[in-house]
C-alpha cells in the first residue's frame, strides 16, 4: 500500500493536476466555450430533434449520453464526495466545481477525438477510445511511427482495465456491501453475490443493452438523488451562505481542525478537490469517450458536444449536491461517539503506535464495526499535524473490544481527547448526513441509490474493460474478463478492505497512468478536434446541417 501511495503521490501531484487544469481551459478558449454549446446545441442533440438515424453506431445520443454518466454519476458522486469532504475539507469542493468547468471543455475534445477515429469495421458496433486515436489519429499524423502509434494505444489499455477492475469494479462494491452491512446488518460477501448476479446478466447483452438499461435508470436514479437531497439543503437553508463562504475560503486557506475532521492544507484541499472529480467525472481520462463511440451518427463532433454535458450533470449539479447535505449536516466534523474515563496513551510495538487500550468505551458499537482515535504527530520540520489511528471492534455487546491497526512513525503520537469516533467510511458518511434532514432518510435513500448507481457504473465499467481487451487480444477473452469481473464483485466483498483510504488508494492508482497517455494524445491532435468542431458548427449556423 505504500508503494501505491507513492505511485499516486507522482502520477497525481499538484503540478500534473495543474497541467490538466490549463490543458481543459486551452480547449476552452480555442474551441470558443464550448461549454455554451454543449448545454444549447447538446441538449438539442439528446432531445433526438436532430437524430436521422443514419451512420454507422448502435445506439442513439441519449443513450450513449446515458451509459457514460452510469459510469460517472455513481459511487464518485456519493461515497467520493464524502471522501474528498472528509480528508481535503470543504475547500475541496471548490477544486471539483473547476474541474468539473475544464472537464466540459476535455470531454468534449476527447470524445470528439475518438470519434474521428472510431473503428467501424463493424458498422453496428464499432470500436473507440483513446487506444484507437492513438493507433489511428498519431499514425495519419506521423506517418512513420505505425508500430509505436500501435503501442501507445496498448499502453494506454493497461491502466485503463486495472482501473476499471479496481476504481470501476471494486470501489463500487466495496461501498455498497460496507453501506449495507453498516445500515441493515447484510453480511457484505452476500451483497456483492446479488450484485454480481445483477451485473452478470446485463454486460452479457453487450453494449445494446447496456445503453437500453441506462437510458432507463440513469434518469430515474438522477431524479430521486437530486429531489432528496434538495429536501435536506432545503431543511438547512439558513446555513447555505456560510457554507458557501466556507467553501471559498478552505479552498485558499487551511482548514482548521475539529471533532472528527482532523484538518486539511491548501494542498490536500486541491488534491483532493481535483482528484475526487477526476474520479467522478472522468474527464481526461479518456473513458469515457469509450461508450460515446457505440453512437449512432453521421457527424462526429455531435457526440463530442453531448459529451461535454456529462462533467456539467456529475461534478456541478450532483458532486455539488451531495457536498452540500455533507457540509450542512456538520456530520463531517461530528464529536466521538463514546469515551474514555481518560485520554489513553500510545505504546510502541514491532509495527508501530498503538493506543495502550483495548477496551472500547460504551458506544453504538457492534462487531465488526471500525472505529478511531484522533491524535498529533510530530513532523519533521516541528510542526504537529492531526492523524487517525483505526482499530477494528470485536466481540459480543457485553465484551468489546478494539484490534488496533498500528500507525508507523518515529515520533510518539498523543491522542487529543479521550474520544473514540465512529468511522463513516464513503457513502456511509453520505448515507448519515441525509439521515440530519430526516431519520431514515439516509438509510433507505442512500442504500437503494447506490446500489443503482454501483450497479450502473459496474455494468458500464465492464464494457470499457472489454474494449480495452478487444484492443488488446480480440474477441477471444471477452467471456473469461465477465467471469472474473463478476467474480471479482464477490471477492472484494469478503471483508480484506476496511477504510476510505485504502479503497482511495487501490481505486485511483491507474488515473495517473491513464492520464499520462491521454491527455499528450489530446494536445497533439487537438488542432484536428478543434478543426472538425468550428468547421460543423460553422456548418449549423449557416443552415447546411438539417439532421445528424
């Protein structure tokens, strides 16, 4: 895990997140806003005014539209926004809305990249992605480079089906089991059984029926998470200002500490920020260009206009909702849940600090449940710093007890109160910030809209996984990918995962990867996009254009 750690702390800095920042705010300058047109001419496109049915494709706008946001309106928007709140703190919210302004401008270019260069050697499915505008886009470009311009596409297949096996896969069902054992007792490997059962029988329709089901669910799941959650920022309204201002603020001033929260930097806010809506709106990414190249058009920027609108609807519109019930709740800076008599002390052991107790104070404790201790560590440069320390409740309720999982440091931490707090990992802290608007709310909302959302993202997920193996091998290991995507639902649901931040580690460690290989590609070819977008919409505007 810390060798993950490192990998991220690279491939996800702050100056390769600056760099997709200015790449995503070139491509809106140079392409005129093209955020204007995606949210005018866009959403006339998935309306189906313009459709003519003509060009080769499978499926339509809207559902094209629909089976990328299945895999960007799901567990990013619910448990990665709880998780960007809870580690980088509200400034991290102001970080997602700027991505989420240059993702409109990225997407928009990446996937009318990948339509230029779609492969329609079977016009009624045909192939896209970065991997074929590397093969295709870079070859035509520099005619020499055939083999690397190849290469390049495979190598940007790598990452892309570790990430849609870990952060696509794995994140989602972790999540859903973790929220559902926490909320109605379900024993996790069960969830991830019926999930990949519901999973299993959709990919094996191929992405026909993947847009059929997510032209259905998408809206439905969208409607009932937004209208919810519009009822419990509405119960806190008086604190909307505020909560703005704090927003603003954290975004270029550290935010301090308390209860729960143990404090976040500019830095982690902006990380975190950043990461959290790369996570959830994938743009740059170069995915899900993936799922738009399955429509059926004769005029390749279309799709590209209509996927601008998926970083609007997942970062600015739903990313945005949920972090506001979180902030309005004061869930993500909540006191300790029970306490000690006395703030325990920190012993050493051969694997680290530990608190010199294992007793758990009276609490709403079960077995199972992970818990945690807030303590100060010393630095190197002096200054102190907020970590936590988790441990893992075990026993009966008249015996509990606390399994410490030991923090690695030279310096002794020492633990700030005698407090000992509940871990609301991901969704679970969205689920109880719902729950401040209305009891119960948080249970049966957030537990029935993330199984939807995790189904919807696995589902698609599978499908760009499957393209990045067609790229790879063909057909022929198509049906082995769906027996172990299936398989892997189950095994991540045994019980080995247990906090937000391993699951952030494992799911994110193929962004960097991805967007190593992607984003150069973009810029390369960028003036090709950018010719293709002003020469049809110079068409429109003079009336050439009738249908697409």
């Amino acid at each position: 895990m810390d060798t993950l750690n490192v990998i991220n702390g690279v491939m996800l800095s702050v100056p390769v997140l600056l760099a997709l920042l200015g790449v995503g705010v070139l491509f809106t300058f140079w392409s005129g806003f093209c955020q204007y047109r995606s949210l005018t001419h866009g959403v006339g496109l998935i309306s189906g005014r313009w459709d003519s049915k003509k060009g080769p494709g499978a499926i339509s706008h809207f559902q094209a539209l629909s089976a990328a946001l299945s895999a960007t309106v799901g567990l990013g928007n619910i448990a990665g926004v709880a998780i960007a709140v809870e580690l980088g703190g509200p400034g991290a919210v102001f970080w997602m809305w700027m991505v989420g302004l240059a993702g409109m401008a990225l997407k928009t270019t990446e996937v009318t990249l990948s339509m230029l260069y779609r492969n329609t050697d079977n016009p009624s499915n045909p192939n896209g992605g970065p991997m074929w505008v590397a093969r295709s886009g870079l070859r035509e470009a520099f005619p020499g480079i055939g083999k690397l311009a190849s290469l390049i596409g495979a190598l940007f297949c790598l990452p892309l089906i570790l990430f849609a096996l870990t952060g696509g896969n794995m994140f989602q069902a972790w999540s859903v089991a973790e929220t559902t054992r926490s909320y109605f007792g379900v024993p996790t490997w069960v969830s991830g059984l019926v999930m990949a059962v519901l999973v299993g029988l959709v990919i094996l329709g191929g992405i026909k029926r993947i847009g059929r089901f997510a032209g259905t669910l998408v809206p439905l799941m969208c409607g009932i998470y937004v209208l919810c959650g519009l009822f419990v920022i509405g119960k806190n309204a008086d604190m909307l200002p505020d909560i703005v201002r704090l927003i603003f603020t954290s975004a270029f001033s550290p935010a301090e500490a308390s209860g729960a929260f143990v404090g976040a930097g500019v830095g982690t806010a902006f990380i975190f920020g950043m990461k959290r809506a790369l996570f959830s709106s994938e743009a740059g990414l170069g995915s899900a260009p993936i799922a738009h190249s399955a429509v059926k058009t004769k005029e390749p920027v279309t799709e590209g206009v209509v996927g601008g609108l998926e970083p609007f609807i997942d970062t600015l519109v739903v990313c945005t909702l949920t972090a506001f019930v979180i902030l309005s709740s004061g869930v993500w800076q909540r006191g300790p849940a029970g306490e000690w008599p006395a703030t325990p002390s920190t012993v050493q052991s051969d694997k680290g600090w530990a608190p010199a107790i294992d007793s758990a104070p009276p609490g709403p404790w079960s077995d199972g449940d992970t818990v945690f201790v807030v303590a100060t560590l010393t630095q190197d440069d002096g200054s102190t710093a907020r970590h936590r320390l988790f441990g893992q409740i075990e026993g009966d309720s008249g015996n509990l007890s606390i399994r410490w999982k030991p923090l690695s440091s030279a310096a002794q931490p020492q633990l700030v109160d005698a407090g000992l707090y509940e871990n609301l990992p991901a969704s679970t802290l969205t689920a109880r910030a719902f729950d401040s608007g209305f009891d119960g709310l948080g249970r049966w909302m957030v537990t029935i809209t993330i199984w939807l959302f995790a189904i919807s993202t696995m589902i698609t997920w599978s499908y760009y996984g499957e393209q990045g193996m067609i790229y790879l091998s063909g057909q022929r290991l198509i049906v082995p990918f769906r027996v172990v995507w299936c398989g892997l639902i189950v095994v991540t649901c045994l019980g080995f995962i247990r906090t937000a931040a391993e699951i952030d580690t494992i799911s994110t460690v193929a962004i960097g990867f991805m967007l190593a290989i992607n984003v150069p590609v973009m810029v390369v070819l960028g003036s090709k996009a950018m010719r293709a977008y002003k020469d049809y919409f110079r068409r429109l505007d003079s009336g050439d254009i009738k249908e697409v």
